[in-house]
C-alpha cells in the first residue's frame, strides 16, 4: 500500500491515530479517483488479507523524484464508508480502512492469552466455533463504538478459542499431547501464525495452529524451522479445506 500528499486532490487524506489503550492505527483511504469506492481489486485485497495468507506493508511517498518510505507492516482492523469528493468534485462514497501496526496487535493477542478461560466454550460445538471465526477473520464494516484493539481483541479471540478446540489437546505440529493443564482446566497450547515471522495479529484459522511451547520456539528458531512450518502449513490446509 502507497500513501502520499497527493491523495487531497482526490478528495481524502491519510492519517495515523491512537486511541484511549495506546494503540497506533493508521486509517487508509481505499483506491479510486471517480464515483463511489468499491470493495473490489486493491481494496478487496486489503479486505481479505488474513484470508489469502498475504502481508500488507505500508510505504510513504516522500515527494516527486524523493522516493518512498517504509512505515511498517499492519493488520486489517475495519473499515467505514464516509462521504466526500472524488477528482472531479462530485460527491461520493469513500472506503476507509483501519489498519493496526503488527507490534499493537501482537500485544492486544497477547491480551487475548491472558484472560483466564479464554480457552474455554463450553456451550460451543466445534462447528460454531469454526464459523465465528471465519466470520471474525473476514472481516467488514467496523461498529462505530469499538476502538480498532477492541475490534482486533474480538476477531482474535475467536480465531485463538476455534484453532485450541480444534486441536483437541494435542500439537498440531508434533501431535504430542500439550505438555500441562492449566488451572482453568484446559490444556496448555499456543496459536501459531504460519504466515507471519512476527506472530502478530489476528489470521485466518487456516493459517493458524495450535502448538506446544517447544514445537513453537523451534518454529520460531529451530535451524529445521522453515520446514516445520511448511509441513504444519500443509497440515492447516488439510484440516480447513472447505
């Protein structure tokens, strides 16, 4: 994604925020100059980012002939439809997405960890679970009332809760049996983003395993870590084929 000064003379402008937790968010005015923004082409691809196992990397246009500037990788938070002008003047409907820094949402998962009983739904079948969070991972309009770490909480609970029931209790990596059980009573296993060095932010649960804390240092920084992670990749697919 390319951000500039010259988005005024179509009618937006970019900017980055912080809410009342303290997180950085950046909102990003979708693509297209004339008529109303459309959730298709390089807005639908920040959309389903999560869903398609890519990246989203921002950079800052410095000017003409001045290059550009790398801001940093962010996470899909939301997005909102405002009213304002396209090139010609005319009113129209913008697209603007909020995007959260990989560093916030690492932490706000972590947060998700933290709660006691976070592991837990008891009133869940496995297929409930598995539908709300996809719904979660895909994303859409954000409610005016939650702030983008609210949002990313809730989308990341759901995907952490969906992929620990999943798992059942054992590895998804070396399909051992987690090593302990918690004091909430559920066994202890970490989430893994196959798709992200980093391990932040809210994914999509295709992309997301349910580890042991030995399985995931080695994913992490074992010399056999890139091949660990293709083979739990290849086994995610399996699991979430349809």
């Amino acid at each position: 994604m390319f951000t500039g000064d010259t988005g005024s003379q179509y009618g937006y402008a970019d900017e980055e925020e912080v809410d009342a937790q303290g997180v950085r968010s950046y909102s990003y005015t979708g693509e297209g100059q004339v008529g109303d923004m459309e959730l298709v082409r390089g807005n639908r691809a920040i959309l389903d980012h999560s869903n398609d196992g890519r990246a989203l990397h921002l950079f800052q246009s410095l000017g003409k002939g001045k290059g550009q500037r790398y801001v940093g990788e962010f996470v899909y938070a939301g997005h909102k439809f405002m009213p304002g002008l396209d090139r010609n003047g005319n009113s129209r409907r913008l697209i603007v997405f909020r995007l959260v820094g990989v560093a916030d949402a690492h932490a706000i998962e972590d947060a998700v960890g933290e709660e006691e009983g976070v592991h837990t739904a008891i009133s869940m079948t496995l297929v409930d679970a598995r539908r709300m969070a996809l719904a979660a991972a895909a994303g859409g309009a954000m409610p005016t009332k939650d702030s983008a770490a609210r949002t990313l909480y809730v989308r990341s609970k759901a995907v952490r809760d969906y992929v620990l029931m999943r798992a059942a209790g054992r590895c998804e990596s070396c399909d051992q049996p987690a090593p302990f059980i918690r004091k909430n009573g559920t066994p202890y296993l970490e989430p893994h983003h196959t798709t992200r060095v980093s391990d932040g932010g809210p994914d999509h649960p295709r992309f997301v395993g349910a580890v042991c804390p030995a399985c995931h240092r080695e994913l992490h920084f074992g010399v056999g870590g890139e091949a660990k992670n293709a083979a739990l990749q290849k086994r995610l697919r399996d699991l979430e084929r349809d």
